[in-house]
C-alpha cells in the first residue's frame, strides 16, 4: 500500500468525508474543511507512528502536510534522511 493509499485510508477511518470520490492527492484537507487544526494533530500522530518518524513543529506547514500528495512526499524525503 502506497504513502497516498494509506493516508486516504486513514483520513476517510478518521474523519467525516461525505464524498470519498472527492479526496483526491491534491485536494487541500484544510481549505476543503476536512480537517481541522486539531485533526492536523492526528494526522501528525499517525504519520509519526506508522512510518517512524518525528514531525518536527518547523515541519508542520502547508507544503509538507495539506493535502495527501504533499504528505507522501513528506514522509518520502523524511524517511529517505532517516535511512
């Protein structure tokens, strides 16, 4: 299962998306209203647990965590460092 299959896995488990067609790896998750700043934290804590690593708060911006596609590339180059 990729980065962006399991992300959307997770965010649809997670929070109410009335249209799942509609999460796609590009749409922003705060702008589009699905996640809020407390969701963000789950999410954060979910990255952190399943992939095994540390999101720093300087990590924590729209281009590495807003929408599914920006986040799989997040945890690419973070666990390309860790390697």
């Amino acid at each position: 299962m990729t980065v962006e299959d399991r992300m959307r896995a997770f965010i649809l488990e997670t929070f109410y998306v009335s249209d799942p067609g509609e999460l796609t790896d590009e749409l922003s998750l705060i702008d589009s209203g699905l996640v809020d700043s407390t969701g963000m934290l789950d999410i954060i804590l979910f990255i952190e647990g399943e992939y095994g690593i540390r999101v720093e708060d300087t990590e924590t911006i729209p281009e590495n965590l807003e929408t599914i596609g920006r986040i799989a590339g997040f945890v690419a180059r973070k666990t390309a460092d860790a390697a």
